[in-house]
C-alpha cells in the first residue's frame, strides 16, 4: 500500500514539473525580447523612411533651384552676348552678376550632392533594417510554432499524469489519502522512508518504538517533520 503512495507523490511532483513548465511557455520571455525588438527595430525603419524622404524633397527643391538659377544664367548670357547693352559699366556689372550666379549653382550643387548622398546612405541604413526585420518577423514565427508545439506535448504529458494520478488515488485507502493530503497542506512532499533509523525527509534520527511499528508495516508519522515515514519496499 505504501508504494501506492510513494507513487502518488511521485506523480504529483511530475505533475508540478510540468505545470512549471507550461507557466514558462506561456510567459515566453525569449519570443517577448524578439518582438520588442522587431517593434524597435519597425520604428527605426519608419523613421529612417521619412529621413529619406525629407532628403529627396530637399535634393529635388535644391535641383528646382539650380534650374532657376540656370535660366537667369542663360538670359543673362543672352543680354551680354546679344550686343544689346553697349556700354561697358553695364557689361561688366554683368559680367560680374553671371559670376555671382555661377558661384550660387556651384554652392547649390555641392549642397544637392550632399542631400543626394546623405539619401543613398539612409537607402542602404534602410535595407539593412528591412532584412533585420524580416529576419525577425521569421525567427518570432518559428518561436511561436516552436511554442505551440512543446506547449501541446507538456500538456498532453500533464492530462496523463492527471490520469494517473486518478488510477492510484483509486487504489489507496481513503484515510491514508486523507493523511497524505493534510500532510501535503504543509509539505510539499509529505511521504519520507526510514534508513538506518533515519527519516529521510529531515535526517533525524526515529525513535525505536517508531521503527517496530514501521518495520511491522504500519504507518507512522516522524515525530520530527510530521512526514509519513515507512520502510521503502513494502
Ligand atoms: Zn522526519
């Protein structure tokens, strides 16, 4: 009878083990890491987008400039070379104006090329980031579909246990159960053996009245930890 319930309070550790490890599943700190880190890493790609899109619309309005600037140039050329303005005092303010332009398209020029430059930069920052997301996006689903499937396994090991747990329950006597349940309100292990007169769920020695009864086969209590004490075998 004795082993009946060294086997219950086996099982019902097994079941703790795996009730354990289901709480473990469920609060799945690694896939929490990864899909904090995709949203950071999401953000970052959404802000990367609108740092190159301000410097698109900076190149564009810069090379819109130029073009202007370009158009100025060009007419200025024709009044100069058109022999319209005949005087030199005008032609050299003139002159120096188209030189004043030239300076502004260069300025404006290196200005767009900067823009153009920092855009190629934030397009390959922005690859980058979409590859890691992706990568991301496909490690969370493994770990989801891994979750899935370990949680189903640890669920059907617990429901068997449970099982089990109802056969042997079944088998004891009611009032050794009802021991074993008030004992296991304060311990979570409430059977312990004696070997070498010693109880093995405190290791204090059993008085010998307590060993002739347990060696006849009755069940005791260790006047010590209050576990049911028995000699292992019977
Ligand atoms: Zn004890």
């Amino acid at each position: 009878m004795v082993k009946y319930l060294f086997e219950l309070q086996e099982i019902e550790m097994n079941i703790l083990k795996k009730e354990r490890e289901l709480e473990g599943i469920d609060k799945a700190e690694e896939i929490k890491k990864y899909i904090m880190e995709d949203k950071k890493v999401r953000k970052h790609i959404e802000k990367i987008k609108c740092l190159k899109k301000k410097y698109k619309t900076e190149s564009k309005l810069l090379e819109d400039h130029i073009k202007d600037i370009e158009k100025t140039k060009e007419e200025m050329k024709k009044k100069l070379y058109g022999g319209e303005i005949k005087d030199s005092k005008g032609l050299e303010l003139l002159m120096e104006k188209e030189k004043r332009l030239e300076t502004s398209i260069d300025t404006y020029t290196e200005r767009m090329v900067e823009k153009i430059e920092s855009q190629e930069k934030v397009e390959m920052e922005l690859e980058k980031y979409v590859k890691k997301a992706k990568d991301m996006g496909a490690r969370i689903n493994e770990l989801l579909k891994e979750r899935k499937s370990k949680k189903e396994i640890v669920e059907e090991n617990l429901h068997n246990l449970e099982r089990e747990r109802e056969d042997i329950k079944r088998i004891i006597p009611k009032g050794n159960l009802e021991l074993y349940y008030t004992i296991k309100k304060k311990k979570v292990k409430p059977m312990a053996y004696a070997h070498n007169q010693i109880c093995s769920g405190c290791h204090m020695d059993l008085p010998i009245e307590i060993m002739e009864k347990i060696n006849k086969g009755n069940m005791k209590l260790c006047p010590n930890c209050r576990r049911i004490v028995v000699i292992l075998g019977q």
